[in-house]
C-alpha cells in the first residue's frame, strides 16, 4: 500500500535525523571543558562595589566607599564553618606577603551568621589582627551574593568588584590572583 | 441568570483584592525566590541562614518602598543569578522554557491531526478488488457446501 511505502521511506530519514541529533548532544557533552579558572563568576565583577557601612567587632564605624585608595580584601568567613578554619593560615601568610608590596591590600574578615565572642575567640587562638567587620542581618552577603562561605572578594583602589573566589582558598591562589590584578589595573 | 452570575464569578474572581500590607508583598516576593543553598525550597520557607539574609534584604527594600516587587526580585537576582528564580524568566533563552512545552504540544497536536486525517482518507469504505475476490470465493465455497448439503 501507498501509505506504508512511504512510512518505508520516512522512518530511515527519521532514524537518521534522530541520530544526528544524539551523535550532536555526545559531541557536546564529551568536548565540554571545566573552567579552569579557580576565580568564581558574578554580575559584580567589573562593577562598584556594593556599599558596605556596618561596624567593626571594636564597635568603629566601617564603610567600604572609604576604602578607595585601597585594594581591598573581604573574606566571609563563619568560625564554625570547616572550609573557613582550613583556608585561615593561608590569609595569614596572604597578609603577611602583603606588608613587602607597594600598597598592600587590606584585609576584612565579614562576619556571616556568627556571634562575636566565637570570631573572638577563633581570632584569638588562629591570630589574624585586621578588622573582622560584622552582618548580623547578611545585607552585605546579600548585596555580594554570598550564599556559602567561605568566599573571598578583591576591590580595586577605585572601589570596582574585580574578583570573586567562591569557597576554600588554595595555596597561594589569593597572592597570585592579586599580582595580576595589581599589574592589570595598577596598584 | 447563569450569564450573569458567571460573569459575576469571573469579575469577582479577577479584581484586584485591594492594596496590600507590606507583610504581604514580602510573603509574595519571597514565595517567588529559591533559597540558594537549599534543594526546592522557597525562601519564604527556608530555614538557611541564607535565606534568612534574602528575607531580611526584600524586608528591608519593601519598607525603604523604593522598588517594585519585580525590582526587588531583580536586585536579588542580580547578585545570586538567575537560579535563585522559583519561576524562570519569560524573556531571553529562559522563555525556551516556557515555549518549547507549548511548541512541542502544538506539533504533537498537529502530528496527530495529520495521522488521523490520513488514516480516514486511507480507510474511505470502499472494498477493494482484493477484498471482494477474497469475499466472492468465501460464498462462492459456502454455497457449494450448502447445496451439497
């Protein structure tokens, strides 16, 4: 019969373009690299900093619009979160690098979803004496987008987003990041 | 009657309820957002402290009444991307979304509507030559036996 001719010869031509099709979505799924990248991404890069005005845990007034001038580095940080408490000796040796550079960045810890006296006492035992600046109701982990910490974001000494690390830092990572950033956009 | 209750019904059903209370668009904006550290939760009901932050953000945009509900959902969008939307966008490649369910109902309606037209195009009634060479020699057979019988 006429029909099943032609069903003969469209279920091949089917066939083939189904095929394709899938041999097309392979092809995609096994080309697809991982960003190598370790920098996270966000609408912020490249952006003004959101404003930042809270208090230090010290009770001194803190805002980041005051900072230009400055790199700046914000780490969100909770003291009873793993990743955090891993990534500490590397800011500590991050800071340390710092002080024998031409303007060396300035380090904030922003405190996500933890009381002082624990920060306190975390800063107390692991060391680490720059301004551990508070969020007690997250604005700036909203305004930043931070949902998990730790995450460690660079401000450039015109007061632009410039890089975003989403979790636990590797060694030398921030160092590194920042040399680039410096030459790239001036210290 | 029923013309006008019905259109009673309808208007009923579709004016708008009157103003709202600031808890109340709170509620709504935060029913249309997903927390982003839970799995399929709202932020309205999340627990996360994430959450929580993104409650006390759209709190705080609501009572400063600065921007709309969709502006608010759109600075919360901005800074945690756009899977923090509990409805997917209806504009940009998130409208495929929304379209391609539509798109693939209407082809499969048309598909069928097409099968079907041909299947009763192909089966008009008419008895083929075939059919009635098979069907004569059956009582051609038949008769045989019977008057033989």
């Amino acid at each position: 019969m006429l029909s099943e001719k032609k069903a003969k010869r469209v279920a091949p031509i089917a066939a083939t373009v189904v095929g394709i099709v899938l041999v097309c979505l392979l092809w995609v799924l096994v080309s697809a690299k991982p960003n190598p990248s370790d920098n996270a991404d966000s609408p912020l890069l490249g952006q003004p900093a959101p404003a930042v005005v809270t208090t230090t845990l010290e009770d001194k007034p803190f805002d980041l619009a005051r900072r230009k001038g400055s790199w700046v580095v914000l780490n969100f940080f909770n003291s009873t979160c793993v990743p955090c408490r891993i990534e500490h000796p590397l800011l500590l040796t991050f800071v340390q690098n710092q002080l024998s550079t031409d303007n060396p960045a300035e380090m904030y810890t922003v405190i996500n979803d933890d009381n002082d006296s624990a920060v306190l006492a975390f800063f107390a035992e692991n060391k680490g004496d720059w301004q551990k600046i508070r969020d007690n109701d997250g604005t700036i982990a909203v305004a930043f987008g931070v949902a998990k910490v730790p995450e460690t974001w660079i401000i450039d000494p015109n007061g632009y987003v410039r890089l975003r690390i989403a979790g636990q830092l590797s060694e030398g990572l921030l160092d590194e990041q920042m040399s680039i950033l410096k030459v790239q956009f001036g210290s | 009657m029923a013309a006008i209750a019905s259109a009673l019904l309808i208007f009923g059903g579709l004016r708008d309820s009157g103003p709202r209370s600031q808890q109340d668009r709170i509620d709504a904006i935060t029913m249309r957002l997903a927390c982003p550290t839970c799995q399929g939760e709202s932020v309205y009901v999340s627990r996360a402290s994430a959450a929580e932050a993104i409650r006390a953000e759209v709190a705080r945009q609501v009572g400063s009444g600065l921007r709309t509900d969709d502006e608010t959902i759109a600075y919360i969008e901005q800074r945690f991307g756009s899977q923090v939307l509990l409805l997917p966008r209806s504009s940009g490649i998130d409208s495929l979304v929304w379209a391609l369910p539509i798109a693939a109902l209407i082809c499969g309606a048309a598909a069928l509507g097409v099968a079907f037209r041909k299947w009763r195009t192909a089966d008009d009634g008419a008895v083929s030559a075939e059919d009635s060479a098979l069907v004569n020699a059956a009582m051609a057979s038949k008769n045989v036996t019977d008057s033989n019988s």
